[in-house]
C-alpha cells in the first residue's frame, strides 16, 4: 500500500511535458470549439422544442457546459504555455483555473439541487438570503450529485498539488504536476463532451417525433389557445410557486401544526398570511393564488399587511425560474368554518413587475403601479 501511494505521489512519466502539451494542443483546442457548437444547438435548437422544463434545463446545461468550457480552455492555455515552456503562466492559469472550476462546479451542484429541492421532501428554509440558500440547494443536491462536483476537483486540482508539494508547498508547478492537470483535464473533457453532443442529438430526434403527433393534436383542436400548458407542465409550474412561497415565509394552512386535521379555525389562529389553497397555474400561463390574512385591530393594519405581502409575492414570482407570466393573488379573512370575506385583489405581469422593482418604490407606490388592484371599502 506505501509503495503504490508513492507511485501515485511521484508518477514516472515517459515523456516531457512539452511533449504532451505539443499533442494536447490540437486536441483540445478542437474539443473547444465542438462543445461551442454543441452549446449553441442546445440554446438556439434543441430546447426550443421543451415545453415542461426549459428554463431549468438550460440553467443545468449552462452551469455544467461553463465547467466543461473552463476545462477545455484550461487544459487549451496549459498545452500552449507548455509547448513553449512557459511554467510560469502555466501556473498562474492554474491557480486561476482551481478558483474559477471551483465556483463554476458549486454553482452546477446549485443548480441540481433546486431541481432535487422541486421533486422532493427537502426545502429551502425561509429567512434564508442569496449565499445560505446558495449553500442549502447544494446541500439538497445528495451524496451523488456531491461526488459529481468533487472528483473533478480532486483529480484536476487537490491531487496536482499533492504531487508539487512533495519537498514542500510551492505556488510554481512542476512537470509532474503540469503533466497530471493536462491529463486529467483533458480526460474529464472527453468524458463530458459524449453527453452534451451525442444525447443532444438523440434528444432531438425524441423531440421532432413528438412534434409530429402535437402537429396532429393542434389539427384536431384550432381553436387551442397558442400557450397552451397541459397538466404536466402545470404541475411543475405550480411546484415552483410553492417553492417561492416558502422562501418567504408563506405556506399552506394545512401545513401549521396548530390547525392540521381541522377546519375549525379562523384568522385569530394566524399570526401571517396562509394559503387557502394550493396556488391554481391555468392552461393559458396565468396563476391565481388565494391567500388568508391574519385579523388586525385596524383596517389600516389589514390594508398594509396586502400590500406587503402583495410586493413580497410578486416579487418572488416574478424573480423565480417559473414560465408564469400572468398573477393573481386575492386576500380574504376567514372568519368561521365557510365564511370567507374577500378584502382585496392584485393582478399584474412579470414585466409589470421587474419593471417596477427596477424603480426603488415604497411598498405602497409599486402596488399603485400595478396594472389591476382592488381594496374592499372597508381598508381602501
């Protein structure tokens, strides 16, 4: 066992690393320019033909198309600057390459995690801000999704440093170490490069036949509108809402350990607004989400806890990887078992939103600004 360690940490290669770097060159320099290519089918191509999960599909394909990039660059710049003998910009694109793959591979594992976090039990707890929840969708990304972002740090960096801190750490690379970051840089980009090129290509023929019978459906129905979402896209449009909501403090009544397994409560028992009901995502593109407001002692207080809210809700939505681009939220009190008075309604759409967001208003001016609203007489 000490002797294999010893062969791992000083590794006797045959060749030079100019060498390798003289045959890497091309190799990699190709491989670069077909993964552009491949990207580029992908963005302007392929995905044109996802109606469920585009937007999530493209934020997975570009985090981990920008690892592949920064390998492929990498190991590109490295072949050069060894092919002239250059190990000092050999080692600062080293370093630079550790910090940049290092990100890039957490913002990947990010990026799966969101999609774990959508389809399962696991959440992002409320209150959390942009780094902790960040860190917590990398946490809910699982075991195997944390090896897929580690393996490549360990054999491209943590291992070529090993190996170049034999006699002691030091921030220039040896040949070893410059040979071992070609090798396995290069290594993972061709393992890479099979899944962003081959199953793109097949994905498309998958897509073109299912054209084909959408083609027959939309003979057989004109009068369809053009957005046209069925239940499945839906569904996981409506997962993603829920998502936001929770992000920001606001969940399902049912979900309250004080008033699961009855319907015997009203809006005393709440001390902020709950969902009456899961949030309904229509065929057309639109949501419409119906939320129970705790009881205040003033109506003034009722009217500022809608148009917080209100700001909070579309803000989220509007901010969200959701296809939605189209709300309603309607607030109501509940004051027994099946009475429920209505107190308000907003409506308004993505664009109305970022655009207002973009303008520093108070609470109460960006609710102004919004295209549809309404206060009963009571909190007007």
């Amino acid at each position: 066992m000490t002797d294999f360690l010893a062969q791992i940490r000083d590794p006797n290669f045959t060749f030079t690393v100019r060498d390798l770097g003289s045959f890497l060159l091309p190799v990699t320099a190709s491989l670069l320019g077909l993964v552009y290519a491949g990207l580029i089918y992908w963005f302007q191509g392929a995905l044109e033909k996802l109606t469920h999960s585009r937007t999530f599909l493209e934020d997975i394909l570009a985090a981990h198309g920008k690892v592949l990039l920064d390998f492929l660059a990498f190991a590109s710049l490295l072949s050069l600057f060894a092919y002239f003998d250059l190990r000092l910009l050999g080692s600062i694109t080293f370093w630079a390459f550790a910090t940049i793959v290092t990100v890039d591979l957490l913002r990947a594992t990010a990026e799966r995690g969101y999609f774990v976090t959508l389809f399962s039990d696991k959440s992002i707890p409320e209150g959390y801000g942009k780094f902790r929840a960040f860190f917590r969708k990398i946490r809910n990304a699982g075991p195997v999704h944390w090896w897929a972002a580690g393996a490549p740090l360990l054999l491209t960096v943590v291992y070529p440093v090993w190996v170049n801190s034999k006699g002691g750490f030091q921030w220039t690379l040896s040949d070893r170490a410059l040979s071992i970051t070609l090798l396995t840089t290069t290594g993972l980009s061709l393992l890479h490069v099979r899944s962003l090129l081959l199953e793109a290509i097949e994905a498309r023929k998958a897509f073109a036949e299912r054209l084909e019978s959408s083609d027959q459906e939309r003979l057989q129905n004109l009068e369809r509108p053009e957005t046209y979402w069925d239940s499945s896209k839906r569904a996981i449009e409506c997962k993603v809402l829920i998502e936001r909501l929770s992000s920001i403090g606001m969940k399902m009544w049912t979900d309250l350990p004080d008033l699961a397994g009855t319907d015997d409560w009203d809006s005393t028992k709440i001390e902020k607004p709950v969902l009456k009901d899961l949030p309904v995502v229509n065929d057309d593109g639109s949501c419409h989400i119906n939320v129970v407001l705790p009881l205040f002692a003033s109506d003034a207080e009722t009217r500022d806890c809608i148009i917080k809210w209100g700001r909070r809700i579309l803000e989220v939505f509007a901010g969200s990887k959701s296809s939605v681009s189209r709300y309603a939220l309607s607030f109501f009190r509940k004051d027994g078992p099946s009475e429920f008075p209505h107190f308000g309604m907003i409506r308004a759409t993505k664009s109305d939103v970022l655009r207002n967001l973009n303008k520093n208003l108070s609470d109460r001016d960006f609710i102004k600004a919004m295209p549809g609203k309404f206060l009963s007489a009571g909190v007007a």
